[in-house]
C-alpha cells in the first residue's frame, strides 16, 4: 500500500444554474460520497431561497456540508473556507468515504485545491478599516471602481455588489502591491489531494441565460420576496452581498419598483454567470467537461465510471 498516496477528491464546479448539486447528489450515490460546498453565499442562515441552497428533498439523504451555519450578517472569508474545508475533507476521507467538493465560487475551490499558502503578510487591520470606513462614505460601486483601476481582473470576476471581497482585493493590493491574482500565484503550493474535475454547463450560453432566468422566476414563486423582507427587517442588509437580496432591499427602501428589482437579480446573476465560465474555462484549469446534452443520471454515471478509473491510477 503506498502511503504517501494522496487522498482522491472530487471537484464538481461550474456556473450557477448549471446543475452542479443534482449532478453531486447522483454522483455522491454512486461513489459513496459526502458533498462539501464550495459555494461562498450557501454558508448563510436564512439566504436559503436566493443562494438556491439544496433542499432536503434535493440532497435525498446525501450528506451536505459547509451550509447554512453561518448568520446572514455575519463574517467568513476563505481563509475559514480552507480551514473548514480541509477539516471536513480529513473527516470525510477518514470515514472511507469520497469527499465532493461541489460549487461556483472558483476563488474558494482554487485556493482549497491549489494548496494556497494564505499567509498574514497579505493582512493589515488597519488597512482593512481604512477601506471600511471608505466603503460606507463611498459606496459599493466606487469601490468597486476603486478596484478597477488597480487590479482589473479581480474586478471582473467580483461583483460590484461584494463588498467585502472588493475591500480584501484592495487590502491586498495595498499591503502587498500586488494584485490578488499575482498574490495568489505566488502562493501556490503543491496540491495536497488527488484531484479529478468535472466542469457542468450548458453548451449554449444562451440557454443557461434562459435557465437563470426562470429559476430567478421560481425563487419569487418559492417565496423569495418573504425571504427577503424578514431577512432586511431582522439583520444588517447592508453586510449581505448575496445577489437577490440587495436588489430586493433596494426595493424595500423605495428605491425601484419590483420588476426592476428583479430585472436587476436576472442580469447580475447572468453576468455572475459569464464570470464563472471565464474562471473555470481558463487554460490552465483541468477539468471534464460534461454539458446539458446528456441526463443528470447520464454524467453522474459517467463522472462515477472515470473516477473509478482515475483512482486506481
């Protein structure tokens, strides 16, 4: 037996509406899986509807980790993501089962799978207070400008509305003077798993736009306004960045009528969207790609066949 093998782990990512969890759920099944989530807004309380978290129905007994145990307001970022994530892969792993990670938020998969050194030589509390305090005199968006001007490609792919990882974008580039793609390459250590990806999408664009859509359209029917509104009534709205709800909240406060507000979640999860699928289609990235051509069943079984494959590797 080869002890220094690495533990297998399977990663299932892709753009939001793509049917990552359906295919992790099925592909979980198969494999004797665990899902953990790599999904940076499905770790709040309360975001349930909006941030599409898999209901117990959907998971049909797998077990899901790393969701809904943080309070909507509250703090987390990805160096806690690492942590927890490698503590319930080491646990996953220990149970003789196979850890899935399975998400779209590429910073946090990237970091986690890459073996990132996030080292506190990035971290100034000062800085970051600074940048703080800026954010509540400014605003999101010039901000997000601010951001813009400096470190182009992390503008990109965060959104305007994300306050918080555009001021941890800032904060790096100010501490370090770097930008956080170039800090993070610098990083980059030896993976510590055994990785086999799997890329879920659409092969039209067109048509995952048209299935954002009507899910946007479901989550309102599922009672996503209700959401919302006890969300912005019992927390603090403006620490919650999760598309769906500040256009929400902006029609709360009287800022815009409700089909604005919903034109608003509809295109900003669209361009959400276009930002995965330029961070997961990268050169560099690896991955089997499986598109909507084929069933849930239909790559689940065959993401399960070339794991099997790749693990006797």
């Amino acid at each position: 037996m080869d002890m220094e093998k690495k533990p297998e782990l399977i990663v299932i990512c892709g753009p939001t509406a793509a049917g990552k969890t359906a295919v992790a759920v099925e592909t979980a099944k198969r494999v004797g899986g665990v899902i953990i989530s790599a999904d940076s807004m499905q770790i709040y309380k309360e975001l349930s509807i909006g941030t599409a978290k898999p209901t117990k129905e959907e998971l049909d007994g797998v077990d899901c980790r790393l969701i809904d145990f943080v309070e909507p307001d509250g703090e987390y970022n990805v160096f806690r993501f690492k942590q927890d994530a490698e503590r319930e892969i080491a646990d996953v792993v220990s149970a003789g089962k196979v850890p899935i990670l399975c998400g779209g938020t590429g910073l946090y998969i990237d970091l986690l799978t890459s073996n990132t050194e996030l080292s506190a030589e990035s971290n100034d509390e000062a800085v970051r207070s600074e940048l703080k305090k800026q954010a509540e005199e400014l605003g999101a968006a010039e901000m997000h400008r601010k951001l813009e001007e400096v470190d182009k490609a992390s503008a990109e792919r965060i959104h305007p509305n994300d306050v918080k990882r555009v001021i941890r974008a800032l904060e790096i580039y100010r501490v370090t003077g770097k930008t956080q793609s170039e800090w993070d390459a610098g990083s980059v250590r030896e993976s510590n798993y055994s990785l086999f990806r799997a890329l879920v999408s659409c092969r039209d664009r067109a048509k995952l736009y048209e299935r954002i859509d009507r899910r946007v359209d479901a989550m309102l029917e599922a009672g996503l306004l209700d959401e919302a509104k006890r969300v912005y009534e019992n927390y603090d709205a403006e620490k919650i960045s999760a598309i769906g709800y500040p256009e929400l909240f902006a029609y709360f406060r009287g800022e815009c009528g409700l089909d604005e507000a919903v034109a608003r979640i509809k295109q900003y999860s669209r361009n959400y969207a276009k930002r995965q699928l330029t961070w997961f289609r990268r050169g560099e990235y690896e991955a089997e790609y499986f598109t909507d051509e084929r069933s849930v069943a239909e790559i689940a079984a065959n993401i399960a066949d070339l794991f099997s494959d790749f693990a006797k590797k």
